[in-house]
C-alpha cells in the first residue's frame, strides 16, 4: 500500500558545532517521503516556488514520491536558518521566510482521494483536518504537530486527533498537549483525547510507545557523531510509517517492527547534513542497521 | 557466591513533590545491601553511630545482610536532609552531617578477604583502593563515584579505575570523567581507564552498557508516579551485582540479565519514600516485572 504525506517542503541554511550547509533540500515532507520510499511508494502534497531546482524534482521522482500533489506556485519555496548549540537539543532559528508556504492549501487530485495510510505533518491543525475531508476511505492515520499549534489553536487540534490513529510528537509536546509532566501520565490523557496509539520521541533515548493495553520503549542508535540532528522526528516518522505501510501489518508487532525501522532511518540521517545520508543509503544498510538494533535492545542476547 | 559493599550508611530526610519522610534509613550501601539481598548473601562494610537503632539493624540481618563488617562508632550515624524540585532530576541538599563517617576507615573483618565479587559505593577513591588492598583474590570489581572526586581526586580515581572491573556512574559523572560530551565517546574513552565494562545510568531514560565489541541499553520501567528517586542507582547497583554474584555468569547475556534486574529493583525503591517499597518486596514482584521489561523491549513481541 502506499503513504501519503502532507506537510512542508522548504530549503534549510544548517550550522552545527560540525560544520554548515547551505540551502540544503529539507522539510517535514521531505524528510518524512525519502525515508519512507524505502519502503513503499510515496504521494507527497505539499507546495514549492518556482525556483525548486528540478534535479530535486527528479532525486524525490526517482525514490519513487509521486509528485502529482505538489505543488509549484509563482514566488520561492520556503527558507529555514538555523544554529545548534554545542548541546544539540538546542537550537535558535535565524532566518524564516515561509514564502509559498505562508498561504498553502492542500489540495488532493482526484488520483489521491483513496489513500488509505496518510501521515499529517506538522502544519496547521487546520489544513490537516481539510486533508482528511478530501479523503474518501481513510484507514490509518498518523499526525504531528508542534508548540505553536498546542498554544494557538487547540480547539482545532483536539478537533483533529479525534480522527487521527497514530499520533507521534516528542516529549516535550506530549508534555504541553497534556498537561501532564511524567511521559505515562502524558501518555494516558493522550490516548483519551483520540488516538488509539501515541508514540513519544524522546531524541538521543528513543521513542516509546503507548496504547490501551501495551507500552513499548526502544532507544535510539548510540552514534558516536550527530552531524545535523535536523529532519530526524520527520524521518523516524516516514520510516514507521512508510513500513506501516508496506506490511500492511497493524498488530502490536507490526508496529513494533516499523518502530524499529523509522529508528533505524533517524540514525543515519543524522549522520550527515540535510538529506545527505539517506541520498547514498542502501537496503543493506538498513537490515545491518536493523540487525544491530536487535543486539542492542535483546536482554537475551549475547 | 556473596557480595561484598563498602560504602556509606545514612538516615535521610527527604521531601518530594509528592510528601516527605523524616530520617528514613538510607546511604548507598544500605540501598544496595538490600536490593542485593534479593538475590545473594551480602556481607556490609559501613559505620554507623550508637544512635543506629537496633530494629534497623534487625531489618538488615534478617535480609541475610552480614554485619561484621559494620563499625558500631562513638557518635552519630551520617544524617542528610534534601529537597526536590518538581522536576525530580533536580534536589538541593538543606543539611550534611557527616558524623561518624567523616573519618571512616574500611576494615574489612578477616572473614571478609576473601570475598571475590565486590562493589565500591560512592566514597572517597582512597578509601575505595583501600578496601581492594585488603582483598585476598578480588574477581569482579564494581565501582561508583561522584562529581566531588572527579573533581578533586582525579589522580586517586584514575588509580582505582585501572583495578576495576565494572564502572557504574550516570551520564553526568560520565561527561566529567571523560571529558566527552557524547555517551559513546564519553564510554569508549572511560574504557581505556582500566574498566572492561562502562554502565552508564540515565535517569527515567535506563541504562546503557559498554564493552568493547558490545552495546546494550535498556529504558527504565516507565511508572506513573515517582515518589522518590534516593537511592534509584544505588538500588539499580545492588540488584546488578547481586544478581551477577548469584549466576556466577559474566557472560554478555549474563550482564544482560543482570542488568535487568537491576532496572527491577529500582523501578520498585523509587515507588516509595526511602527503602520502604523494597521492605515489602518478594520475589514474585520482582519476576513480574522482569517479565513485564521483556515486553517493554522486546522488538519482536506481540
């Protein structure tokens, strides 16, 4: 089965205490369709300006992202500087110029209205409900969100996760949405509020899973560099999901399978700037990857 | 075969969050001691005052905790009183009183020397090489310390270090010893200091374990309420190399298990102010939540 995703596509200026890239191909979208085009094939919505370069075009065509949702608008694609401290948790940004972006509208063509794996990005709560009106048998569903949108427009948040499956945010948003400090408590009042499984990305300690009856945690890959920690949650995301859909498997192991697996991506895309890693990552990569992580977590390996 | 610690016994009063509790007994190898009883005699090297009250002292043998190597001195039992913040990762100390053990001397009875697993609870790195002095055949050495001797008696440290076996310190303490920001490279460089095994606790986060072909990280058990953290590593320890010293198994996987059992006994110490989960803890308790840390990490569970 096939993924669809909404959300940003945008070029990111990046400095790091490892180094810098200049307007280096990135965004939710982005991240989220090559990672998951490992896996299955990919419908991305999302909106670029005019001046996306069309080697772009082709890179994202070649991995299999079906790009009849994207759209090119007259003026420029969005723009993202920013600077990670020496703690690479933290980050300031320096420029944003949301351009095309500022007035998108997510419009299906008539081709994606049968999605039935669909992954909500980070943008407006509001666009991301308008995504699944267009859908006409919507199956599983995954959503992101961010601060910005747990402080200003919570009614139409909560509004949304009532339609949404899988909802996969980091610690601190759990944290925010809920109200709660501890990740079981957050958790918990999560899963009242919609979703029937929310996983918490926890950066360099993992993800951990929750639904009604079963708690998962896996760590994340312990790498002795993190170039550019940008992209990773998106990327952790398009590989659960991009297997999700491929296996087509929903169970308590199927998850715990795609768990592993968007783990798996996040670890190599920080390896390198932007995109970079996940541009010359192959499928042995991955299962060797995979296999060390089975090592890593077995209390009883050896 | 049995355990031997050395380390600090102490009454704690402690404030949480969640309330307080008024001289509760406590000290690092007390909260090992105890934790390790689960699994294997222990024999206790520690001083306390002529205040220790005899019920206490009663709790212990009876936990199958040898006291002969436990100093009856002139004076007080070592008294701390701390309070911590909501974020429970955060405490101030309001009050130290070393008393009797400001100027405890390790004296291992002659019974002791020939223990062959021991642990070496956060104390001076003197008085810690002082203990492995008096041992006859020493087999597996564990080690803590604390930010004061990194600090302050780096050179004693680094002499110890080459004479231990296991290193258990948390995150913090790694950065320090190390000099490096990043976990692996803050363990692989811990690993040419002497020890073959680096543990690295985290906090809510888990453990992580370093060898050098080996890697191994488990989260800690995700609970709903913490009530309060004293002494969680020194718990974790103490069912660590409790159970080590029982299997006789230093295999990996032998580790591995041990290292669960570990995370076990500290899941329960901090459901409760000072050691009073772990006074009403039986062994059923315990395999439960074994089982239940193989369901939490097991990546192809159901």
């Amino acid at each position: 089965m096939s993924i669809l995703v909404v959300g940003s596509v945008f070029f990111d200026s990046i400095e790091t205490p490892h180094g810098k890239a200049q307007r280096a191909l990135g965004g939710a979208a982005t991240y989220f369709s090559v990672a998951a085009s490992f896996f299955t094939p990919v419908r991305m919505v999302a909106a670029v300006g005019e001046d996306f370069p069309k080697a772009e075009m082709d890179f994202l065509a070649k991995r299999g992202i079906d790009l009849s949702g994207l759209q090119v608008r007259p003026g420029l694609t969005g723009y993202w500087a920013g600077r990670y401290h020496e703690d690479m948790n933290q980050r300031d940004t320096l420029d944003l110029q949301l351009n095309v972006f500022a007035d998108f509208q997510p419009q299906l063509p008539a081709s994606h209205r049968d999605a039935r794996y669909v992954f909500l990005a980070n943008i407006d709560p509001r666009l991301q409900s308008m995504v699944l009106d267009q859908l006409a048998a919507p199956g599983l569903i995954g959503c992101d969100t961010m601060n910005h949108w747990i402080a200003g427009s919570r009614a139409e948040l909560e509004r949304l996760l009532r339609r949404v499956g899988i909802l996969v945010i980091n610690d601190e948003e759990a944290r925010q949405l809920s109200g709660e400090q501890n990740v079981v408590r957050a958790a918990r009042r999560l899963l009242t509020m919609g979703p029937q499984r929310v996983l918490i990305k926890r950066g360099e300690y993992g993800v951990i899973q929750f639904s009604a009856d079963s708690v998962f945690a896996v760590p994340a890959f312990p790498l002795e560099e993190v170039f550019d920690p940008t992209g990773a949650g998106d990327t952790f995301a398009g590989g659960f999901m991009g297997e999700l859909a491929r296996s087509g498997d929903n169970s308590e192991k199927g998850l715990r399978r795609a768990i592993v697996y968007g783990s798996v991506l996040a670890s190599f895309v920080v390896e390198d700037f932007g995109l970079g890693r996940l541009r010359a990552l192959t499928h042995e990569d991955i299962e060797r990857r995979y296999r060390q992580f089975v090592s890593l977590t077995d209390i009883n390996g050896a």
